[in-house]
C-alpha cells in the first residue's frame, strides 16, 4: 500500500511503530502530538530530516551531539536519554558527550545571566 492511499492516521500509527522500534519505546511527546496526525506526520518528518537526513551536511555523531547540548540547555531529560544512546552509536565518546553537555550547560548559564543582568541593569544600572 502508498503512502498516498493511507490515512493520516495509518501513515502516524507506522510512524509511532517505527519510532517503538527504534527507541524501544515511544515518548509521551510523540504519543501526545500522534493524537493529531495532521501535525504529529510534519512534526516527525521535520526531526527525522535534521537528525537523520539524507542530504544533512554534519556528521551523524555530530548533529547528535549538538542535540545533546540543545537538550542539556533545556533540561529535555528525556531527550537526553535519547540522543546519547544515538550518539554513542554514532561513535561519541563518554568525553565527547560530557564536553557537550558542559557547552550546553555553560549556554544555559549565560542564558539565565542575560535574562537577570538585564533586570539587574534596569534597576541599579549606573547607580553606585
């Protein structure tokens, strides 16, 4: 059967069977989003294109990395979980995926500090 004789219900069920594959099981945030296949298909098209796509231009290890750093900075625990286990596998050392989640803990950081220096400015900036 093609994809184009699917439903968009079907075509999001072989989605979620895929990502149980691949994961071991589905993340709640795939299970919320498949209650809406008409955004959950584009959703997990989009993230499989920039993490896995054919014409992606960072290597595998790399675009994975970055996604632990990304997650890091946004406390995506459960991302986390993901991304290292496909890091590791794409050949991340233990050091590579802690160095990355300093960088993104450090941008986190400095994040935070921007938010608050400003606030921190507004009030007492130019005052001694």
């Amino acid at each position: 059967m093609s994809e184009e004789k699917l439903t968009d219900r079907e075509i999001a069920d072989k989605i979620l069977n895929a990502i149980k594959e691949q994961y071991g099981f589905i993340p709640l945030v795939n299970q919320v989003l498949s209650e809406r296949p008409d955004l959950f298909i584009p959703s997990a098209k989009f993230g499989k294109a920039v993490l896995e796509g054919d014409e992606q231009k960072l290597e595998k290890k790399t675009a994975y990395l970055c996604a632990i750093s990304a997650a890091t900075a946004l406390g995506a625990e459960h991302c986390l979980n993901v991304q290292m286990k496909h890091a590791v596998e794409a050949g991340a050392t233990k050091d590579e995926i802690l160095e990355t989640m300093l960088i993104g803990s450090f941008m986190a950081m400095t994040r935070a500090q921007s938010y608050a220096f400003r606030k921190y400015d507004e009030m007492f900036g130019g005052k001694d």
